[in-house]
C-alpha cells in the first residue's frame, strides 16, 4: 500500500511541478523580456511589442535606436536610479549634466509613446510620414544624447588628478628623464 502511495504521489506531484516551474521560468523570462525592451527600463513606460527587438520594421527600427540612445544617456551617473526598490525617494539631482540626461530620458520615453501610437496606422502615406517625421526627432534625440555623454565624459576626464597616470607613455619617459637629471648632483661652482 505505501508503495502505491509512492508511486501514485511519484505520478502526479512531479510532473504537476515541472509543469508549475517550466510556467514560472516561461513567466519569468517573459516578464525580463518585456522590461529589456521598455526605452528606459526602470521607468514606467508602455512596454513596446516583443516581436520589436528583431523586427526589420521602420517603427521597431526606431524603437530600437531610441533604447540604444538611452542606454548612452543613461549611462550618465546618476541619470538612473541605481536600486530596484528604493526605500525613499532621493531629492532631484541638481547636478546640469544629470538633469540633461534625464530630460533625453523622458523625452525618449514621449517619443516612444508616439511611435507605438504610429505604429498601430493602417499603412499608407500618413503612416510612413509619421514615421519619417518621427525618425527626424529619433536623430535628434539620439544626436543629444551623444553630446550629453561627451560632456560627462568630458568632465569625468578633468575630475581626474592630473598626474603621470593621465600622461602618455613618451610624456611620463620625459618627465622621469627631467627628474632624474635634477636629482644628479652638479659640480661645484669654481
């Protein structure tokens, strides 16, 4: 009897939880999935349609280059929340190249919103002049984005003690040769 309880507990339990972790894992995946394809992920953004992360599409196109032109703004410091949960929300950052980045954050976003507006269009003309016009401000922002990242790749350089790491090779040689040739002693004056 205990054996058949085995067996019939064998037969039932464990296909039920493979099909109940296969279900989690499918999910789970989904879920990351859609929070990869978002513009700006750890805002609360419309998730855009899966099918747009390999679409040859115009508008999966553009979608594409928007989320790749934030991950350069938001590669600013402090333009993105670090924690997943956070606690308590933290005083607006006063810091201007961090308030830049985050307003291509946020337009990057509107623009994403009205390009998956676009998007559901019958096709035709007004579809395709949406889209074009739509691909117009996509440079744009991802133009601002890029000069956002300059300036605070820019001012992460001139944070930086100048020392003889920041030297090129030939320039840390010729101040090495400088400071030894103070370091040898002169002849005495005659």
């Amino acid at each position: 009897m205990e054996l058949l309880l085995l067996m019939l507990f064998l037969v039932l339990f464990v296909p039920v939880a493979f099909m109940v972790a296969l279900a989690t894992w499918g999910a789970l995946g989904v879920s990351s999935l859609r929070r990869a394809n978002k513009v700006v992920p750890t805002r609360s953004a419309i998730s855009a349609p899966l099918r747009w992360l390999w679409s040859p599409s115009p508008a999966a196109v553009l979608h594409r280059r928007l989320r790749s032109a934030c991950a350069l703004a938001g590669s600013v410091e402090g333009s993105l929340p670090r924690e997943r949960w956070p606690r308590r929300r933290r005083e607006p950052v006063n810091d201007g190249i961090v308030s830049l980045a985050q307003e291509v954050l946020q337009e990057a976003v509107a623009l994403d919103h009205q390009l998956q507006s676009t998007s559901l269009l019958p096709r035709g003309v007004p579809r395709d002049q949406a889209l074009s016009a739509l691909d117009y401000q996509v440079r744009g922002l991802e133009d601002a984005a890029r000069r956002v990242h300059q300036l605070a790749t820019r001012r992460a350089q001139l944070a930086r003690p100048a020392g003889p790491a920041t030297l090129n090779l030939d320039e840390r040689i010729s101040a090495m040769e400088a400071a030894l040739g103070e370091l040898t002693p002169r002849p005495p004056a005659g």
